[in-house]
C-alpha cells in the first residue's frame, strides 16, 4: 500500500482520524503517558486496516462499475446490430398483417423508433389504418362511379310522361306524386 492516499500523506490521514474521534479523546485523558502511548498506537493500527478495508472495497467498486459499463455498452452495441434488421417473427407478421403499401414504413419506423415489435406497432396503428383503409375505399368507390347520378322523376315528370305517351305509372308513390302534381298545377291556373 502506498503512503499517500489521494494525495494526503498516510500519517496525516491517520492523525486526522484520531483527532477527529472524540469518544477515543475522551477515554485518553484518563491514562498515564505510557498507556496513552500504547492506546493511540492501537487506535492508529485500527484507523490503518479501516483505511486498507476501504481501499480494498473501493477498488473492487471501481471494477464493477466498469465491468457493469462494459457490458452495457457491448449489450447496446449488439442490440444495436439487430434493430436494423427485422425478426424473423416480424416478418412472418408482416406478409399476414393487413397493412397497405403506403403505411408501411409508418409502422416500421414507429417499431424501430419505440423498440417494440411490428405486432405491437400494428396494434398501436390499427385505429389510424382502419380510418385510412375506410379514406382509400371512399375515393375508390367515389372514383368507380359514372359521373350521371340517377334522377328521381318528380311527379311533374311522371304527369308531363303520362300526358305525352299515355302511360301510366305502375307504383303507387308514382301515381300518388302524379295526381299531386295535377292538382298543384290546377290550383296554379286558378
């Protein structure tokens, strides 16, 4: 063991303990100089093996700090490999999972960036991906439809056709909608 202790000469360090342990003081002042020479010399024997003890227990801290930072920084450095890399599970997930080319890389990095799986990932998006399917299916049936909607006949519609062709309406709501579309047009020449 070397005598200086971050610095601090070794007998100096010991002194200071000595002095500073008022109980030991006290019990000196009792004694003779011949016994209070041997007192302090096994106080200082004591304050000496409590100071290697700590020592010892310090360099042993030191070794597992860094063998618990080592460690971390190799578990990180592998994890890191993996991450870049999707898991066989992922991707057997991936070709069942229901999720449109355009999200895709959405879920992906959402996986990466939380380190979960894409399972957990999906289950996170599926409100959105429902909402976005739901968007996509509008606009394509929207777009699949001919520009001409379908034109209800108006009673007005359905008289002028009975008038001109002599046809009669075959439901009833057609031929209810005629007849009150005669008497709207009787009470207006009036």
């Amino acid at each position: 063991m070397s005598t200086e202790n971050n610095g601090v000469d070794l007998d100096t360090l010991i002194q200071t303990k000595i002095e500073e342990d008022t109980e030991f003081q006290t019990s000196l002042s009792d004694l003779n100089d011949e016994e209070r020479e041997s007192a302090v010399e096994a106080r200082r024997n004591e304050v000496l093996k409590e100071i290697a003890i700590s020592s010892v227990k310090n360099e042993e801290l030191a070794k597992n700090y860094k063998t618990r930072a080592e460690k971390a920084e190799a578990e990180r450095k592998e994890k890191k490999e993996t991450t870049d890399s999707l898991d066989i599970k992922d991707t057997i997930y991936l070709g069942k999972a229901d999720i449109h080319d355009d999200d895709l890389d959405e879920v992906l990095t959402y996986a990466k960036n939380m380190k979960v799986s894409v399972r957990e990932a999906h289950e996170h998006y599926k409100p959105i991906l429902a909402d976005r399917n739901d968007e996509r299916r509008t606009a394509q049936a929207t777009q699949t439809k001919s520009p001409r909607g379908i034109t209800k006949n108006s009673g007005e519609d359905t008289l002028r056709k009975a008038e001109s062709t002599g046809e009669v309406p075959e439901s009833e709501k057609e031929m209810e909608a005629m007849l009150q579309a005669r008497l709207e047009r009787r009470r207006q020449s009036t």
